[in-house]
C-alpha cells in the first residue's frame, strides 16, 4: 500500500502561496534577480542554533548588498513572529522587510495589535496588500 505525504502546495510548482508567487512575477517583471528561498541566516534560539530561509534576497543593483523580503498572508504562531525578531536582532546588517497580503490585520483574534503595528514596534519596513512598493524597486534597481 502506497502512502503519501501532506506537503504544502507549490503554486506553479515553485512557491507556498499565492502571495510569494505574486511577488516573485512582480520581481521577474521588474528585471530583478532573486534566489527563492536559496538562502540560509543562521540565528539563535534560546537553547537551539536555527536557521531561517527568507522568502526572496534580493541583490541590488551593484550587488553589495541585498534586501530580504518575506512575504506574509499571516503570522500562524508567536514562534513565527519571534524568529523574524531573533533574525533581525542577531543579523543587525540585514535589510528585512516584510510584504504583508493585509498589514491591518490583528497579530491574532481580538488583539489591538496590527501586522504593520508590530512591524514599526520592530524596526522592519513593510508593506501592504501583497505588492512590493515601487519605491522598493526603484531602490533594488539603481542601487
């Protein structure tokens, strides 16, 4: 007997979501390059060495640097949102933003919170309704 597995489905065979394939077709438009998930950044866990996969680094221009950009439909769990503060903490020298599909949206059910909120109380730019700000593009592409 045959078993399978429960995966993730892969839009167009690539991505985790709509939201991450949407972005990566703006990124392809634009003329940009990325690594879709090509990259690892190490980070602590209290008690546990980790590493955490940015959705889309983005060189600029000049390729000395990059930006990292995670796509978020929503924060399922604390532990999420805790990783993006641990990467950005013990990465200080990274450029973290975040793309969110509704920034306005509760951290969780009945939480006077916001994603964008949140964000801001961070340090991490953002972004709403799951489109890169052309400012961003313009920024990757003169560099």
């Amino acid at each position: 007997m045959k078993t399978t597995t429960s995966k993730p489905v892969l839009y167009q065979n690539r991505y985790r979501s709509r939201l991450e394939e949407r972005i990566a077709g703006q990124l392809e438009r634009a003329g940009l390059h990325f690594d879709y998930e090509g990259e690892k950044i190490s980070y602590v866990v209290p008690a546990r060495k980790a590493r955490y996969t940015p959705d889309f680094p983005v060189p600029y221009k000049a390729k000395k640097a990059k930006i990292y950009i995670e796509a978020k439909g929503r924060f399922r769990t604390a532990q999420e949102r805790q990783k993006l503060i641990l990467v950005r903490e013990q990465n200080p020298d990274i450029d973290l933003r975040i793309v969110f599909q509704k920034a306005n949206n509760p951290i969780y059910k009945g939480s006077p919170t916001t994603y964008a909120m949140w964000a801001e109380s961070h340090g991490i730019k953002w972004a709403d309704g799951g489109v890169i700000p052309e400012a961003w593009i313009k920024e990757l592409k003169d560099g």
